[in-house]
C-alpha cells in the first residue's frame, strides 16, 4: 500500500480508498510531468485538497494539520521543483492555523487584528510551541468538526484567487505602461504576462519584443507571439542572443515568474536571468507579474537544487552521434533571479519591492510550516 | 488477477461501459528469445535485471502508462515466476495504476511467434494494439503517433502495422550493431516497402527488386534507424502468425514475409520520430549506451530523480550526479560527473567513481577506482580495487587489490579474490552449467578469481569475443579505434545468437551456433555440424519424395521444407542441395524406366515443382549456388544423360526466371564450369550461345515495345 498513512483516513472507508486513488493519481502524474507549470499544479493541488479535506474526519485538528503536512511532503517530492504544490499545502495550513488562531480568541476575529496576528504567533512560536498545542488541545472539542465547512470555504476562495489572477493583475497594467513604449518579455509561457499585456493594449499602444526562449519553449513563443499580434499589440520575436543589444531601446522588462522566493529572489524559465541581468546593466525597470500563490517561504540558499534539468536532447540533435558521446550537456529549464536584479512584483494585491516580499510571506504562510 | 479499477467504473457507470469498446490494448513482450544478456539472464529476467537502478520493464510500463494504454497483458517466457511475483507487488498492480495488467505465462513459446500465436489463441486482442518489448526506453509522445496511425489506416485498408523508429545514425552507440535493419521507405507515405537485416553472414549489400522503383516515386534506404521495437498492430496480426507459422522473428520473418508476399497484400508503415528518444536494450552495448543516455537526460522526463520505483528518493546535483537518501561519502573521495550512487551505498576514502551507477547497500572501500561500470546492488569492492568499463552483479566481492578489466562482466553472487586480474572481457558465473568444457575449468577458474574468490568462466566469452573480431571486418570497415573505448569493449561483449528461448536451452545448440556463425571452429564442432546435416538431407528428401509421389500441394512441400530447415537450423544452401538432389533423383528415374526421354523428364518435374525455389533462392549469390549445386549433381549422374539433364535443368530454370541470365553467364565463365567434362562443356556453350543472341534480340523487342 502507499506508504502515506493518514490517521483521519481509513482505507477501510470507500471514499477514502477514492481519495488515496486521486493522492496517488496526482502524484504520479507530477512525477511523469503530466502536470506541470505554476498555475496547473496550484489548481490540482487546490482540488485536492479540497477533496482530502472533505473525506477527512478527526477528532483533533492537530491530526489533520500533520496529515496535511505528510501529504505536502509527498506532493514535494515527487516533483521537488514544481513549488506550487508545497506552496499551496503550506496556504491550507495557514489558514487552518489561522481559524484555531481565531477561535482562540474566542471569536473577536477581527479582520485587522488577524493580518498582523500571524507574525506575533510566529515569534511567540519560536520560544513556546510546547503551550500552543496545549492551548489547542483544550480548544480540541470545540475545534473538531465544525471547522471543515471553513477550510474547505477557505480553499474554495484560494480556487478562486488563483483562477482570476490574470484578471486582477492585468487591472493595473494600464498604469504601468506607456503609450508608445517598447516592451521585452522573456517569459513567453506566462498566461499572467499574456492577459498583462493584452488588457494594456486596449488602452496603450506599444510594442513588444519577445525572446525565442531556445531551446524549451521556442515553440510556445511563437504562439505567444502568434497571440499578442491577433490583440493588436506590435510584436516581434528576437533571438535570445540579442537582448543585451536591443536593451538600450527597451522601456520595460515584463518577466513572469514561476515561484516568488522569500528573499525577494524568483524562479523563472531559462533566459530571464539574462534579460534582468542586461536590463539592470542598462537601468531599465523590471517588472515581475506573479500571483499572491506563487510566493514560497524557501530562501534560495542552495540555488542549484531548485533548478529543474530538462531533457538534454533539446539542445544537442541525438542523432549527431560525435556529439552525444563526447559532449557532456546540461539543460537547465529555470533560471534563478536574484531580488535586486527586479524593480517590482505586481502581484494581485498590488504592487511590492523585492524587499518587501518577507513580508507578504509572514502574511500568507506561518513559520512553522516552511519546512513540511 | 491485478485488481480491476472498480471505483472507477461505478462511478463512471454508463460511460465506462461504453468506453469498453475502445479499450488501447498493449502487450509487452518481456522475452527477447535470446541469450545475450547471459550469464546474467540465467538466473534473472532481462526485463528484470536493473537499468540505472531500476528494472528494465519499468521504463516500458512507465512509457505505456503516459501513452494512455488501458490494459497490458505482458507476455512471460523464462523466468515467467519471478515477473509475474514482480508485477503482482508493483504499483502497477495497485488499484490507481493508469491501465490494468495482466500477465500471460507462455513457457513453451521459443519465439516472439510463438508467444503471438499464444496470444490469438487466448484471443486476447480486441482491436488495434501496441505490441511492444520490455526493455524499451522512451519519451515519445505517443497520441501523435497513434492518431498518424489511425488517420494512415483510414487512408489505407491494408495497412497493418506502423513500427515507431527513432533517427539517429548508423554507428550511434544507442543503435544496436547485431544485426542492424536496413528500411527501405516510400519517401511520400513512410510506407515500409522492404526490409532487411545486415546480418554477421549475409553479403554488405541489399538487393531490392526494380519494380519496387517503379511503385513508388522516391524511396528512401535507411541504416540509420533505431528500431526500439514499439509497433502498433492492428488486431489481426496475431491472427497472421498463426497461419504462418513458420514465422518467428517479428522483424526478420514477419515484416520480412508480409512485405515480400504479393498475397497477402497487406502494407507495414513507419512512423520516424526525431525529437524524442526511444531504443532498446539490446544487447550490453545498447544496456551501456542507454544508461549513459538516461543519466545524460536524453530521456527526460525519465530520469533517475523521476524516482521510477516508490521507494526511491533520488536527487540530481549539476554534472548529472543523482544520489539517493542516507548515501555516504567519505571526505576524501571523488564523485566525478554522470554518477548514480543508490541508498544506504558506503564509498571510502580516495575513492575515485567517474560515470558509473552504483547501487544500493554496497559497500566500497579506500582507494577503489570505477570508471564507467555499473555496480548492482550489494555489491563489496575491496580497498585499492579497479573496476573498468564492466557491469558487477547483485551480490558480489570483489576483493582487495583486485582488478576488473573492461569490458568484463561479474555475474551473480561470484568473489573475485584479492589481487586477481580479471582479463578484458571475461564472463564470470557462479552457474556450474555453462562451463567451457574444453578448458581445464577448474585450475584455469581458480587461477582467475584466486583460491579465495569464487566463479567460474562462462563459456560462451572466449569464442565469442574472437567470433566477433571477424564479424567486425566482415560488417565492413567498423573502425574499433574511431569508437571509444567502452563502447568498442561493451561491442566486443556482444553476443550473436539465434531465436531460442533464453530458458532451458540445451547446451549442444549453443555449441553449434559457432558453427554457423564462425569460420574459426574447432574440429570437433564440425562433425557435429555435419551429423544435423545428414540428418536434413534424409529428413527433407524423404519429405521431398513423398511429395512427388503423393502429388502433394506445392505449398505444403515448401512448408514442410522450411519447417524442417528451422527444426534443423541449417542454412538454405542445404535445402537447395536436398530438392535438386530428389528432384534429379526422380528424373534420372524416370530416364532409366524408358518413361519419358531426357528433356521431358526434366521438364516435367522442373515445371511441376520450381515454385519450391522462391523459397530457397532470395538473390544472385543464391542462384549462382544453385547452379553449382546442379553441375555438382550432374556429375555423379550416369554419363550418358547427365549432361543433357542439366543442360535442360538450366533452360528450365532460366524459362522459370528461377535464375537470371546474368548469373548464368556468370557462372559459364567459372572456373567450376570450365573444369567440368567436355561434354557437358558442349552442350552447354551451344545453349549459352543461343541464350546471349536472343537476348539482344528480346531487349531489342522490348525496347521497340517501349
């Protein structure tokens, strides 16, 4: 049997026995890469969870605060650099955290007092976890059951987020672009970079340079580029080779980003690292659309590991057979971009300085889940 | 019985019971019927032994499971216990596994015919399906393929079967270099018009019939394919090796019949894949290759850190070094690029490991080099061991000072003893049954591993490596140097064989296989040869003589023939010799009662029964042999009508188009011919001369036609 054993779950249960099938669905589908880009797995994991949520019966909260840890710990393994996963887990239990925070208080939930609550939990964590599982455990009876209708309305508004991300975000591009401004975007893949740039074009005109992405994605950018053109948006795509060259003409660098690491630093397809890099060279503005669910509370200390290595026959033809024997070649599908190489995150919440990001992670994650 | 997705089916209830219908079949052949992956496969599948860690018949299933397939019947021959234990504890057999698995046992199947015919008389194929081996390694993304498939099928009624090959060049490591196929394609439609194998004995060039060119605008020859063996078959072809049975070898005989056949009028296509990876393991060349090529990531998303089985937990560092939980290193030792080390594994000081896999739970000491090897699991390399380009076995000591050359392979549970020099490609088993008679086994062994170690060496290796020394130049030109030198070592390892099941093959077929292949052979392998010769002879003249008398139908008499050549394993020389032989046996009968005169004889038993010959005689070198064959004969005929009987016989062939002219002329001007006696020399020279006048004219006819 699978190696998870979830104590709200029984496999004697048949809906149970459905849930352990979609886990472990979804977990292989993460391992074959069936499923992979920020916004697909967040939405997946998103279901699931609502689905685990909904079967899972407990008698402390607790239990299923360490069931949803487990499973996070899958998830991440499975695919340890598909980060919206453990991002997504992580926002559950937050916010699980969050209700017995609420309950706590004996119902004075109050909207203001609960934003800035997480941090003083957090630092009060540091020195005392011992009395808060105390403390939940004499909520234990009140707690139990009556809290799943909220988690699960809890992940339903994350659904929610995640699927109107383009919406909100693209709200505010009227503000960030010029009339007549030339744009370069290294991030063909991004639908949230897409609708950015779609929604200005109804009131801007512009022009954008997009980059060829060789050799993962030069196929997704010429549809890219295939799209702005249709929105009526000046397109051209330029070789990876030759953006340091067209910078000094650039007015903004607009780059998605894959995950927001806590450092205020982003993982990004390969070839970003480049165009930030020209771009602080020349002074020009980068600009980083990203939604609230991509920030992860990891800190980039060891680079390399968050670095996906993607097939290797994309850059060398396997058929050059002198090639294949004598060459050893590395293809790495991200790129890791340090914070002060970007301007500013807009993000469905507004707008944030690389520093700033810390913060919005305090806000959105409690500390002790960073590490599942 | 794998457990059926019955959640999935309540749940879906209407509409599952539709989708029944169009249910994707495949079926996995696990059994290569070869012995080239011995002594290994002699106590433990192929598709079982481990690839980078994890076994072979994963990266198949694994493959099949992005392909969409819904159900799997894998098809076991030898060791059939051990895989159907496997799959029974795999997660392929879990209630969330993509498709459901089943295995079919078929002990007595020798061939990949044999298990097709098992496969129509369960009657287990519905419809079109993937027939695909279990040592394939792929990425392909295969909806394309099948909907090229589908839509060829709607365009083309007869078309059976589209084999998925990928490009690559013709000395690439990851093509296999026994028996490398040559396709040749309708560069319009990829429509497979013919098919060869370049194999160690046939001559370095095809023949391809000339109104082949006229079918087709351009046509394409292709030596640079690999053939991974991925097919999708349309669900009559088990239904095809049943009715001929004497096809064995999917590719050799199968696609080879189907496309010579004018009767069947069935078409095979190609479906030539340049963007994603997919090969097969072959053979130690391509089991080096491949690995070489997963922990590159010229298989991604198939990697080790894809973490195939549940209970791995590999990781990747930059230079392609994956390295499983609760690995450790000492200070000191280095951990060079493309390495996988597996869990629980030890690696000592100054241990040097450059592109090699290590398993799990071995332990290596200080000071131990390893280049380019693959170590199985529990494995114990000693202080100050070297271990080169070699692949080590699950449960083997290799002990202080001790030196493994390239190119060797450790098999099972063997000890090599300390300070022993294992010599370049050497096969060391524990398996008492495959021992080199003709050595001294016992005192050479025990030299070899040293009187603390244990094994012995397998047989097959010494000849082998000689036998293919020469298969190299005889292949053409294959430059050893311009090759690395593992992949020229793992070449060298590389086993011929012939279709037999890698189970309990009786040793005497192994030793006559040198026979056939090799020109160097022991005097004593001879007269063995000879023996299964006489045999043939008596076998298939007597068949032959029951067959004019009982006036047999001509296909049985051919059937009964290349049944007897296959039983025998005799080349088709042979069986040209045996039908001349009983052919002119029953002439010279038929002279001799006064029943007919010379040329009617001839001619009537030439024209009853030379349909037989296109089935014995496939191109020049053929016919030419046949002619031989009949001046031979003649020879020991009485005098007085020999040399009339083979003046006709020839006439009859060349009115038959048995023999092209050419090949005629050709062989008047041998020195064969030219040593024959005077009058047959006359005969024939006045019918040579009436021959090559009425050519020119008939060309000149012909051309005027035109």
């Amino acid at each position: 049997m699978s190696d998870l054993t979830l104590k709200t779950l029984t496999h004697h249960h048949k809906s149970d026995k459905d849930i352990f099938f979609q886990i472990d669905t979804f977990i292989s589908q993460l391992k074959r890469r069936q499923i992979t880009g920020s916004n697909d797995v967040g939405m997946a994991t998103a279901h699931l969870l609502v689905r685990f949520v909904s079967a899972a019966r407990w008698t402390h909260i607790d239990s299923l605060i360490s069931d949803l840890r487990l499973l996070g710990k899958r998830l991440i393994a499975a695919q340890p650099r598909e980060f919206a996963c453990g991002n997504m887990v992580r926002r559950v239990l937050a916010l699980i955290r969050e209700e017995i925070h609420g309950n706590n208080e004996n119902g004075i939930d109050n909207k203001g007092l609960s934003s800035s609550s997480p941090l003083i939990t957090s630092m009060f964590n540091l020195l005392s976890t011992e009395d808060k599982s105390i403390e939940t455990a004499n909520n234990e009876k009140k707690t139990g059951r009556d809290l799943k209708p909220y988690i699960i309305e809890g992940i339903q508004e994350l659904i929610e987020e995640i699927r109107n991300i383009e919406d909100s975000i693209a709200g505010m591009s009227v503000e960030m672009i010029h009339e007549n401004e030339v744009l370069l975007t290294p991030s063909p893949n991004s639908k949230t970079v897409l609708e950015f740039l779609r929604r200005a074009s109804q009131k801007r005109k512009f022009s954008v340079l997009v980059t060829e992405s060789f050799p993962n994605e030069t196929e997704i950018a010429h549809a890219f580029a295939k799209k702005l053109a249709k929105a009526g948006i000046e397109t051209v795509i330029i070789p990876d080779s030759s953006v340091y060259a067209v910078m000094s003409r650039v007015g903004k660098v607009i780059v998605g980003a894959r995950t927001v690491l806590a450092n205020g630093g982003c993982i990004s397809a390969s070839g970003i690292a480049l165009a930030c890099e020209a771009a602080k060279n020349h002074k020009t503005p980068v600009l980083a659309v990203t939604g609230v669910y991509k920030l992860s509370p990891l800190y980039p200390f060891d680079v390399e590991s968050l670095i996906e290595v993607g097939n290797t026959g994309k850059v060398v033809d396997f058929s050059d057979k002198d090639m294949v024997e004598n060459v050893e070649v590395m293809n790495p599908t991200y790129d890791y971009v340090a914070p002060e190489n970007i301007d500013i995150y807009v993000t469905n919440i507004g707008g944030y300085s690389p520093s700033f990001i810390y913060r919005l992670v305090l806000d959105h994650y409690s500390s002790e889940d960073n590490k599942l | 019985m794998p457990p059926k997705k019955e959640n999935k089916k309540d749940k879906k209830g209407a509409a599952a019971e539709f989708e029944e219908e169009t249910k994707f079949q495949a079926v996995v052949l696990t059994d290569s019927y070869q012995n080239r992956f011995r002594p290994m496969t002699l106590d433990k599948p192929r598709c079982l032994l481990p690839l980078v860690n994890a076994p072979l018949i994963e990266y198949t299933l694994e493959f099949l499971a992005t392909a969409g397939v819904d159900e799997v019947y894998i098809v076991c021959c030898s060791h059939g216990d051990q895989i159907e234990d496997y799959i029974r504890e795999s997660k392929w057999s879990r209630p969330w596994s993509p498709f459901t698995v089943q295995t079919v046992l078929s002990p007595e199947s020798m061939s990949v015919g044999d298990a097709m015919r098992d496969i129509d008389t369960k009657g287990l194929i519905k419809s079109d399906f993937l027939l695909i081996s279990g040592d394939v390694v792929t990425n392909i993304q295969f909806d394309k393929v099948l909907q090229a498939h589908r839509e060829r099928k709607i365009k083309d009624k007869n078309s059976i079967m589209t084999m998925v090959l990928r490009e690559a060049s013709s000395m690439h490591r990851t093509r296999s270099k026994i028996d490398p196929g040559v396709f040749i394609l309708d560069e319009a439609t990829d429509r497979c018009i013919r098919y060869e194998e370049i194999t160690v004995d046939s001559t370095p060039h095809i023949a391809i019939d000339p109104e082949l060119l006229d079918e087709s605008n351009d046509i394409s020859v292709r030596n640079d394919l690999i053939d991974c063996h991925i097919d999708i078959c349309s669900a009559d072809i088990p239904a095809l090796f049943q009715e001929n049975f004497d096809y064995d070898n999917l590719r050799k005989d199968f696609v080879r019949g189907i496309l010579t056949s004018d009767l069947l009028g069935k078409t095979i296509y190609t479906h030539i894949v340049n963007d994603s990876y997919a090969s097969r393991v072959e053979n130690f060349q391509t089991y080096d290759a491949i690995s070489r090529d997963i922990i590159s990531r010229y298989t991604y998303p198939i990697c080790p850190d894809s973490n195939l089985l549940d209970s791995q937990t590999y990781s990747y560092q930059s230079g392609h070094i994956y390295k499983e939980n609760d690995v450790v290193l000492a200070q000191s030792c280095m951990i060079k690029s493309a390495t996988v080390i597996g869990k629980d594994t030890f690696v000592g000081d100054g241990t040097k490991v450059d592109f090699s896999t290590i398993g799990r739970k071995c332990t290596i000491g200080n000071n131990v080099v390893i280049e380019g090897s693959y170590i199985w699991d529990n494995v114990t390399i000693e202080d100050n061991a070297i271990i080169k380009n070699s692949i080590v076995s699950s449960n083997t000591i290799i002990k202080e000072g001790a030196i493994v050359q390239s190119g060797s392979i450790v098999s099972f549970g063997v000890i090599v003893g300390k300070g022993q020099t294992i010599p370049l490609d050497t096969k060391l088993t524990i398996n008492e049954d495959y021992v080199d008679e003709q050595d001294d086994d016992e005192e050479s062994s025990n030299r070899l591993v040293g009187s603390d170690g244990k094994g012995i060496i397998y047989c097959e290796s010494d000849i082998e490596s000689d036998d293919y020394d020469e298969d190299d130049d005889s292949i053409g030109g294959h430059n050893r140097g311009a090759l690395n030198s593992l992949v020229s070592n793992f070449y060298q390892l590389n086993v011929s064989d012939v279709s037999i099941a890698s189970l309990s093959q009786p040793r005497k077929k192994t030793r006559r296989r040198y026979s056939t292949t090799s020109v160097t052979t022991a005097a004593s392998d001879l007269s063995d040869l000879e023996d299964e010769e006489e045999d043939f002879m008596r076998e298939a003249q007597l068949s032959l003589d029951r067959a004019i008398f009982e006036n047999h139908d001509l296909d049985i008499a051919a059937l009964e023939l290349n049944t007897l050549r296959m039983a025998m394993n005799v080349s088709y020389h042979e069986v040209r010799l045996a039908t001349i032989t009983t052919l002119h046996n029953h002439i010279f009968r038929l002279v001799l009662t006064d029943t007919l005169d010379v040329k009617s004889a001839v001619n009537k038993v030439h024209n009853r029964w030379y349909p037989l010959f296109s089935r014995q005689v496939f191109d020049r070198d053929d016919q030419e042999d046949l002619l031989q064959i009949v001046l031979d004969d003649s020879s020991r005929r009485p005098a007085a009508n020999a040399a009339k009987a083979l003046m006709y016989t020839v006439m009859s062939f060349y009115d038959n188009d048995v023999v092209e002219e050419e090949v005629i002329n050709k062989w008047w001007n041998s020195d064969a011919v030219k040593a024959s006696d005077e009058k047959t020399k006359e005969l024939l020279a006045k019918w040579i001369d009436w021959l090559q006048n009425a050519e020119s004219d008939s060309s000149e006819e012909e051309s005027d036609d035109e």
